[in-house]
C-alpha cells in the first residue's frame, strides 16, 4: 500500500486539529465491510435468523450491517441469489437521507456500481420508477447485472450523459441523488490506486466538474422535488465548497436539516472562503474515526414549490405490443412455468427482448438504454427464453416447478459453478432456489438440469 500523499496529510491536520491523531489512526485498522439486505426479498429479522456471518448494527441504515472481512460475503450463496449487496457503511446513508417512496420518479445520476441504486429501489418496494444511469458503458453494464441480481422490478437503466438525460426529462423526478465523482478520499484506507492518483490539483479538477453535474442535476429536480449532493471525500471544495456554489446560483434550492443518527457530523462551514453560510452546518459528514465506513459527505437539498414553474407531465414510453407469434410462445411458457404473468399492459417488445415497463416511465426513445424496465426473456425463434432479472424477481412460489436446495446441499456449489445436475421431474424451466430464495434457471431434460446461471455469476 502506497503512504498517504503528504498534502492530503498536512491539509487534514490543519483542517482537524485535535481529531486529527485518531483520524490518522484509522488508516491502521481493517476497512469496515458492509452487508445490506435486500428487503425486497425477506426482512432484516430474517435474514439475522439465517445469516451465517456476525453482524453489527448500522446506526443509520435498518437493512445495514458490518460484518467481519474474514467473512468473505461476496462468495457466499446468499449473495449470488441477491439476498444482500455489499456496500460501504457509510455510503448507505445516502440512499436513506434520500428517502424515496414508492411510486415515484427517482433519478441516480451516477449510479454504477449500483450500491445506492439497489437500495432506492429496495425502499421503494419496487413500485414507482427509479433511473439508474451512468455515464461509462462498461460501468453501466455492471450497474445493470447488480440492479438484474438484486431482482429490481422498477428500473431503467441509461448509459447518457447528465447533460442529455436534463435535455431529455427535464424537470420530472421526485428525487434525484448525484453521488459525485471525486477525489477519492474516502477510499484511501482500502484502495492503492486512489492514493497513488491523489493530488492537489485532482481536487480543483473534480470540483469545476461536480459544479457541472449539479448544475445539469437541478434542471431534472422537479418543483417540491429533493436533490442529495454526496462524495466520498474530505476535501472541503469538492463537499461545502460544491454545495455554497450552486445555492449561490440556485436559490430556489435550500438546504434540508436531516434527520441525525450517531456517528452523523454536521457540516464545516468555517473550512470555505464563502461567507455567512451557517445553513451548511445542515451537511452531514461521516468520518472513519467516528463511525463504521470510510467517510461520506452528504447534502440533503429540496426545489421551492413556485406554481409558476411546475413543468408539463412528460411524454410516456409506450410499450411495444407482442407481435402474434412471440406472444403465443411467450404465453405458452407462462402457462408451463409460471403462477403469475405480468400485467398485459406493461408489456413491450424490444426487439427480441420482452419487458415489462415501469410505472410512469418517460419515453425514453433516442437515448442510449441498456435495460427499458424488467428484462423478462428473449424471445427466439419458437420459443420463449427466460432471463437471469425474470428469475430472481420472481417469488419460489410464483413457479411451478423449483428445485429446492437448502445451504448443506453440494449441489448448491455445482450449480453456482455452472455444473449439470440429477434432477428428476417433467422436463422444462425449473427454478433452482436455495433455502427458498431464487438462484436462477436451469432446464431439465430427461431428468438432468443444464445451469442457465450467468457466467459474470458462476464461481469456477
């Protein structure tokens, strides 16, 4: 591990004082792993009755828990079926200072790898529309697969520049979180690269571009609407700084007092040149030597209301109906497979891909879209193929035929590695759950599963 940059030192001893010892003492422990369930799928009770790892509660967060790193989470079967993403403890308090309900139209700016993405849309109870975009298309891909394992039945998933998506959608969304690129500070405790790359003028540099990015963020802010501003740095241009700039040029925007939970700091208003602005005391700062995670700073602001600015309603997407054929086969597998169908309503041919369309979802024709809604399957020429996202948003029950495993069960590891199971029953789509959570697909014939898992999930 490279040593921490020196400016990056002498700054945060002048900028701490007295809290600077134990700052810098935190760069000798562990980082801190965070485990969020997905409360899509069962609840946190639950899933503390069947965890296998020691948990600790994380103040600010229900669904959050620090578990220990020799735990190794991410190649646990629990995982792979999406029961829990693995999250910085306190990167989960931006989605809850978010606080998005269900119903409405949510915009995460800058989404991938899709941490704050899978928890909006768990604490929307999958209804309503969440956006996920970002900017990188191999970043989007994987914001995409995370969102598609946790089973999000509510997301669109854009790979646009914010610029585009302001022109676009205007001002349409209930909330829109920007989780800014930054300097990286935060990541200093576990990430080589981001202190090999920090320096002084990398700072200025994210700056001028988080003034950029908030600036477009505004325009997609709705009247009444909420915008979270967060980093994961310390350096006071790129959080206070960014956040004194844009209420200077946006004043129908004020900052939010938000709720505070232990180990919540507030702003530094005192550590910027910009005058009487006490209000960023209203900023929530999280620091490695105060609580779990390796640091975040969060601005919670809401649009004014002015009737003379509410916007039109946008133009919907309209679904694509099923032409003849693919409709017959698609139907056909629902009644060999399935005890549920999705609302005939929300259904759109994409191609050769079937989705099932959020609720109040703009029309997204002419930007660049990697998920239009649910993926269901893909449909091929007679036939119907289930998709990976169909399976883990579906219930065990909501298919006809599974094959239940339970956490003892090797093959468990088999089917996670890709393997052909013994598997007797009718031949078809079978579910393949463990502990009565969906993994994913399999198809049986003649009493052998072929694995339709992924293979970004299969663990050779």
């Amino acid at each position: 591990m490279p040593p921490l940059p020196p400016s990056f030192l002498s700054r945060m001893q002048q900028l701490l004082g007295d809290e600077y010892a134990a700052f810098l003492a935190s760069y000798d422990q562990p980082p801190d792993v965070g485990l969020r369930v997905n409360t899509s799928k069962l609840s946190r009770r639950e899933f503390q009755t069947i965890s296998p790892f020691d948990l600790k509660p994380i103040p600010w967060s229900e669904a959050g828990f620090v578990v220990p790193p020799e735990a190794r989470p991410g190649k646990h079967p629990y995982h792979a079926a999406g029961l829990y993403y693995l999250q910085d403890p306190s990167a989960m308090a931006v989605a809850e200072l978010l606080s998005p309900q269900p119903g409405e139209r949510v915009l995460d700016i800058a989404a991938a790898p899709g941490g704050k993405s899978t928890h909006i849309s768990a604490l929307m109870g999958g209804e309503g529309l969440l956006v996920a975009n970002d900017l990188h298309p191999r970043r989007a891909q994987v914001l995409a697969k995370n969102l598609e394992r946790w089973g999000a039945r509510n997301a669109v998933v854009l790979n646009e520049t914010p610029a585009r998506l302001a022109d676009h959608f205007g001002a349409c969304f209930d909330r829109v979180v920007v989780d800014a690129p930054c300097s990286g500070e935060g990541m200093f405790r576990k990430d080589p690269e981001a202190r090999a790359e920090w320096m002084p003028k990398l700072v200025k540099s994210c700056a001028l571009r988080q003034d950029v990015l908030l600036e477009d963020a505004a325009t997609l802010v709705r009247p009444g609407g909420v915008l979270v501003y967060a980093t994961c740095t310390f350096a006071p241009e790129e959080d206070e700084g960014a956040i004194a700039r844009f209420l200077l040029a946006h004043p129908r925007f004020e900052l939010v007092e938000p709720p505070r939970f232990p180990g919540f700091s507030p702003g530094r208003p005192d550590w910027i040149a910009e005058p009487g602005r006490a209000d960023l005391r209203r900023a929530v700062r999280l620091w490695p030597h105060k609580a779990p995670g390796e640091g975040h700073f969060i601005a919670l602001l809401r649009r004014s209301r002015a009737s003379s600015e509410m916007p039109e309603a946008p133009a919907p997407l309209l679904p694509i109906p099923l032409e003849p054929e693919p409709r017959q086969y698609f139907q056909q597998y629902c009644t060999d497979a399935l005890n549920w169908r999705p609302p005939e309503s929300r259904l759109s041919q994409m191609g050769f891909h079937l989705y099932q369309i959020p609720e109040a979802c703009p029309d997204l024709r002419g930007l660049k879209v990697i998920l239009w809604g649910w993926w269901l399957g893909a449909l091929k020429k007679n036939r119907f193929e289930p998709s990976h996202a169909l399976g883990m948003g579906l219930r065990a029950e909501d298919v006809r035929n599974t094959l239940p495993l339970t956490l003892d069960d090797p093959e468990v590891d088999s089917y996670l590695r890709g393997e052909v199971l013994s598997s007797s029953g009718a031949d078809g789509w079978v579910l393949v759950t463990v502990d009565g959570h969906p993994l994913g697909w399999g198809k049986r014939v003649q009493g052998r599963l072929k694995t339709h898992l992924p293979r970004w999930l299969r663990q050779f």
